[in-house]
C-alpha cells in the first residue's frame, strides 16, 4: 500500500514514517501543502494521512481542495484538535477517518489497512479520447477492431495523457508516477516510455498524438487540433 504522509514535526514524521515502512507500507513523506499537493496530482496512492494544525497552513484546506477536484482518495486526519466539533468538522470536509495525537501506531496501522479494503468508488474503467479507447483495468488499448496489450509503465504513461488531453505533462511528472519518490528515473527512460506509447498508438491507427514541447514537456492532442494550432500559429 502507498501512503501521502503530510506532517510538518520532522521528528514525528520520520517515526511514523519508520514505523510504517517495517509494517510493510510504502511511505511518502512532506511537510508541507505545497508539496503534499504537487505529490497527491502525479502519483497514485491508496491513502493519505493528513496533520491538521501545519505550520502557516491547514490541512484542511488540501483536503478541500482534493474533494473539490475529484479526488477520492481515503483520507486519515492525524491531528491534537479532539473535541467533537473539530471531528465533525475534519469528516464534513471529505475525510473518511480521524485519529487524535498522541496515537499508537498499531491503531495507525490498523486503520491504513481498514481503509484499504474499502471497495473502491465507480468509476468509468474505459477512457475514451479521439478514436481510441483505453480499458484501464485490463490494460487494453483498442481503435475500431483493432487492439494492442499494454506494459506496466505504458499504462501509467498513456493513462496520464488520456486524463489530461491537451495539457503539458512534464517528464518530472511522468517519472515521478513510473517510479516512488526515493527512485532515480532518467530522461532516456522516459522517452523509451512515451516512445513505445506513440509506436502503438501509430500502429493501431489512433488519430491521437503524443506531441514533444522542447522544454516543456508532452501533450495528447488529436491530429485536427494539431493541425488547427499550427495554422492559427
């Protein structure tokens, strides 16, 4: 299980953070919203735990802002604040849990994983952009009759420019979701990636493009757009 830890008492974090990793989860930590924020937006986690009281900031302006987005993912409000007000408040804000300061960890631990197996919520699976159609789950690129199997790291790419079509994804963003945030990944990696995604979507006959901003980044775009900007450039 992957976890967003957001605590901003460096000594607090790294503990639990310890604790956590020997009880099996994958865990990363950030002290602040800003980083919490840039971090939930690129990588997939399965829970965030979230401290209330940071310094300067609350943390319950990130969780607003999740839900405000769409996000669904669990979230754990790890806070000092234990009135009843203050719950009510933490759970009207899209919180799904509420753990007050100080706390066991085995309690910790044992929500993470109750959260966890908390069915998911629907979704449409199939992500649909120009001619193609991709089946997230079974990792299933099709255009018309045609159709082409995935890899893992092709996924993760391809899902990432569907959901977000005729925006700039940086390679730091597209690393930062192939890989945790204690791994190195190369710009040559990448482009390996996102060159074995253009290659089956070429073959397949897709009218979509994965298009290279120098210095920028990629973008998804459909050819008739693609076309349509470079005459109205």
């Amino acid at each position: 299980m992957r976890v967003l830890f957001v605590e901003d008492n460096t000594k607090l974090g790294a503990a639990t953070k310890t604790s956590l990793t020997r009880a099996g989860f994958a865990v990363d930590l950030f002290e602040t919203i800003g980083d919490g924020w840039h971090a939930w937006q690129v990588a997939p986690y399965d829970v965030v735990i979230l401290d209330i009281m940071l310094d300067r900031e609350s943390g319950l302006d990130l969780l607003a802002r999740a839900r405000s987005d769409g996000v669904t993912t669990p979230v754990i409000l790890l806070t000092a604040l234990g009135s009843i007000d203050d719950r009510v408040s933490g759970l009207d804000t899209g919180a799904d849990d509420y753990l007050v300061k100080p706390f066991a960890i085995e309690e910790l631990v044992a929500r993470l994983r109750a959260l966890n197996r908390r069915p998911p919520p629907l979704a449409d699976p199939v992500i649909r952009y120009g001619n193609v159609r991709y089946d997230i789950a079974a990792r299933d690129l099709s255009v018309g009759d045609e159709s082409a199997a995935l890899s893992r790291g092709e996924s993760i790419l391809l899902e990432r420019f569907l959901r977000a079509p005729g925006r700039v994804i940086t390679k730091e963003q597209l690393g930062e979701s192939l890989h945790s945030f204690e791994e190195e990944f190369t710009d040559n990696s990448i482009q390996v990636h996102v060159h074995r995604v253009r290659r089956k979507l070429s073959e397949l006959g897709a009218n979509v493009s994965i298009r290279t901003l120098r210095g920028l980044g990629y973008m998804a775009i459909i050819f008739s757009e693609l076309a349509n900007n470079k005459e109205t450039s």
